[in-house]
C-alpha cells in the first residue's frame, strides 16, 4: 500500500465554543423559548460553537424587517457612493479580523487554516468589487424614438433577497452573494448552514461596525426545515439565491413557484478535465491533484472527473497517484497541512460507498479508499483517492461525489472526449489541457459548461462571472452578471411633446 502524507495533530489549543445569535433588525436575538443547537468540530471531535436554533418566530420576524426596510426606501434610494462606502469598511474589517473568521471556519468545517486564510481575504476582495460596482449601476436613455417620445430604461433593486448558503466556503460564499445585493440596493435574509453558522454571525458584527443600517441584513440561524422553507416561499421575498445540492435548488424552486419569485441557483457539478495527448502532463497531474483534494474535494468545481487520452494515460495516472501520495492530509490547524477533515461522518459514509461501488463494478482503486488515521485526532478523515478503469455508466463518473476521490476515463478521439465530457446531468465547470490553441478553443466551445479552464483549474477573478447549466444552477455570481441578479428592469416612456393624436375621434 503506498503511504500517505500525513500531519498528525498540532496540540494547539481550542478556543472556547462560539456563542452566536440571530441578527433582526439591528438587533441580537435569542430563538423563542432559548433553542439552541451545537456544532462538533469534524476534524477535532468537540464543540466548537453553539447557536440559537431559528424558528418560524424569528425568519418571520426578519422577513418583516427586511421587508419594512426596503419598503421605507432609505436604503434602496441611498447613492451608489454611500453604499460603496460601507462595502470597502466592511472589507477592511474582515482584513482586521481575518484571523479570527479563519479560525472559527477551520474548526466548524474542518479545512486547513492556510485555505481560510486565504478565502477571508478572496472575500475581502469581494466587497471591495462590489463597492466599485455599487458606482456603476446606471440604466439607458432611449433618443430615437422620434420627435415626440423619449425612453428612459431604469435598474431597479429587485427588493427583499434570501440568502441560503453551504457549508464547504460558508464565508466565502456569502460574500459572493450579499454584498452584490447590497451594492444593488437590496435588503437580504440571510441563512447559513446549520453546520457552519459562526463566521456568518461575525459577519454580521463587521455589518453593523461599518455602519450597515439596521433591517438591511438580516441573519437567521437554524435548519432548512423550517427556516430556508419560509424563506423560499413567503411573499415579501422577492428573490431566492441558493448555493448546495441540487436536490434542494430543486425543492427551493418548487417553494418559490408560488409566488414566482425569481431563483438564482448555483448547484452540484460533476466537472471533466480532457487532457490531450500533446498536453504539458507534468502540470496537467498537478493541476489534478489540487482540482480533486482542494477543500477534501467538498467543492463544487471538483475536478473529479478526468478523461485522459489512451496514449497518455498510464504515464499521467502514475504522475497523479504519485502527487496524491505527497498532499499533507491531517490536522487543520497545522499550518503545513493542504487537506483536512470530511465534514460529517455521514457524509464520509457517503464518499466510502460511492468507492466500493465503483470497486464491485470493476474500477481499479490506485491510491486510497478508505478511511485515513490521524495521529491524535478524534475527526474524520478520508484518503486521497484515484480510480481508474471507470466508464460511463458508473455512477462514481456521473455523481457528484464531494470528496477527494478522483474518477478516471479514457478516450481516443475529441469528438469522444466531448461526448464524455457532457456525458453527465450537471455543467459548471469544465477543463482542457493541449498546447494547440484550436483543439482548446474547439473543446470550450462545444462543452456543456458555464466556466472552461485551458491549461489551467480553478482560477478565480472577482470579475469574471461564475454559474453552470443543466443541473448545476440557473444565473450567475461575480462580475457585473453578479449584480445584475438583483437588479430590475423598468420601462418609462415620455412623451415630451403636445400633440398626442386622440383615438376617439369627434363626434
């Protein structure tokens, strides 16, 4: 068996649980009748932070402030520069407190302090963008429409916004969402996974320091059931933005049609990398390693998938599992580990059966499979895994997994490679690696995906928007496509002129 990198723990010491609460109207709330509920940490085993359980009481409750807020206007007609300025002294305040969000993130989520880090200041960077484009939202004027006419075309916030986000970049993905709302002119509810709901609560704390006025954003804390129900569906909410599985975007949309309420989803994927045989294999299996093992592979930009050209397969695959063997998994709080623990046991479960599946199906497991021991951890952990010899029909090559496993397919010809690349429900992402410029461009263009990465994964621009097709969602984030999701368009048509011929004649 080849032996993994593993870094056993560090002995550092654990803060004391986290206390958070539920932010309404300005205000910090306990649930009605003191309702909490506790988060162990999955790579430590022990609490790490308990939170009020949120109830129907208290989503109604903010729905109302959220409601009553944008309805009384001051926020949504405030100008683009004061909401600009808020925005940047909010992004300065997590630059302030960056070590303590990325603290409590790696306990509640069990990814490495080195990954955290870096994500608090990726949304650092976020506000900041979407300050910038709080100065930019304009609308159009329409001059040619003959002499008596004028258009005006105004972008609008479309009002009260939900906001539902996972548990795998709990920070970093409400900071993909929430500030491009405000920088609309929105007022949100927003609801974090029940498995990590802290640095949400921080942020709310950093809202209200940077002077955030009160009902604009709204923090509930508790489970889908019932609070990310009532959100999806109540009537004040004019909007929907989700981020998880695709099982539940299915559900929030079935909630939402109600009131048609818009919905913007960005779900699951199940994303190929087609490596041609004239690819730079060397940094085709590094790119590999870090697309299938970033986050324990709980990422919905997974490079899980990877087609590889027959001629070439045997020398990537050896290059692969070799790298795999390299990656430091093990305790999170180690500043030298790269990969830390699975998010729940149940989870892990998961990850296993979709490996022994495989394996009774007649794929090959190179590396890994199983659990993985960490030296006085009390977390779980799972392998770096590569399996080979799967094909199509596998569920392990067309489900999404969400853990460091990595399925390998092979093909001989481009038109086949784009065939398996498309060869699934989802379309988020997507990779190709070749020297040839054309057989690059061929391939983005005919892949089912909404980001293709040439020579390259899982680089990432404030600027550039990101959503899939298919299953993995509808509308996108960042970029100024991620603003426009909560504006709305109004027409205005001016006659400027006397004149207007009557259309009941004289009697």
């Amino acid at each position: 068996m080849t032996e993994m990198t593993v870094i056993g723990a560090s002995g550092a010491t654990l803060p004391e649980a986290f206390d958070g609460r539920h932010l309404i109207n300005g205000e910090w709330k306990d649930s009605e009748g003191g309702a909490t509920f506790e988060r162990l940490s999955p790579a430590h085993g022990v609490v790490v932070s308990r939170s009020a359980k949120g109830g129907e009481v208290e989503v109604l409750a903010s729905i109302a402030a959220a409601r009553k807020t944008f309805d009384e206007g001051a926020w949504r007609m405030s100008s683009g520069k004061d909401r600009a300025a808020i925005l940047n002294r909010v992004a300065d305040l997590i630059d302030r407190d960056r070590e303590r969000i990325a603290l409590i993130e790696v306990l509640e989520s069990g990814k490495p302090i080195a990954q955290a880090r870096g994500e608090i200041e990726g949304a650092a960077d976020l506000w900041r963008y979407a300050a910038a484009l709080a100065r930019t939202v304009h609308g159009d004027s329409h001059n040619s429409l003959g002499p008596d006419m004028l258009g005006v075309v105004l972008k609008e916030p479309i009002g009260v916004a939900s906001i539902i986000t996972p548990w795998n970049f709990p920070f970093l993905i409400v900071s993909q969402k929430l500030p491009f709302a405000l920088a609309a002119g929105c007022t949100a509810v927003v609801k974090p996974s029940e498995m990590t709901p802290s640095t949400t609560v921080i942020l709310g704390e950093l809202l209200m320091e940077a002077g955030l006025p009160a009902g604009v954003a709204n923090i509930v804390l508790g489970y889908g059931d019932p609070v990310g129900a009532i959100m999806s569906s109540d009537p004040r909410v004019d909007m929907v933005s989700f981020t998880g599985s695709t099982g539940v975007g299915k559900r929030i949309v079935e909630a939402a049609a109600g009131t048609l309420k818009k919905v913007s989803l960005e779900l699951g994927g199940k994303n190929p990398q087609v490596i041609f045989p004239d690819a730079d294999l060397d940094a085709a299996a590094d790119a590999i390693a870090f697309g299938v093992y970033f986050n324990a592979g709980e990422c919905c930009n997974s490079g899980s998938r990877i087609i590889v050209h027959k001629d070439v397969a045997d020398e990537l695959l050896a290059k692969v599992t070799a790298l795999s063997a390299k990656v430091p998994f093990g305790d999170p709080l180690d500043e030298r580990t790269q990969v830390g623990a699975i998010i729940s046991d149940a989870h892990r479960q998961k990850i296993d059966g979709y490996v022994r599946e495989a394996e009774k199906a007649g794929a090959k497991v190179l590396i890994g499979g199983s659990d993985l021991a960490v030296p006085g951890m009390g977390g779980q952990f799972y392998g770096p895994t590569v399996i080979a010899g799967v094909t199509p029909d596998m569920a392990i090559a067309r489900e999404e997994v969400f853990g460091p496993v990595l399925s390998v397919l092979t093909f001989t010809d481009a038109d086949e490679a784009i065939g398996l690349a498309n060869n699934a429900a989802y379309g988020l992402s997507a990779g190709v690696w070749s020297r040839d410029i054309h057989t690059c461009l061929n391939f983005a263009r005919k892949v089912q995906a909404g980001t293709v990465w040439t020579n390259t994964w899982m680089d990432g621009f404030a600027e550039m928007p990101f959503g899939g097709v298919k299953e993995s969602g509808q509308g996108r984030e960042l970029g100024r496509y991620g603003l426009e999701e909560y504006l709305e368009v109004k027409t205005i048509q001016l006659r400027v002129a006397p004149g207007r011929a009557n259309w009941v004649g004289d009697s």
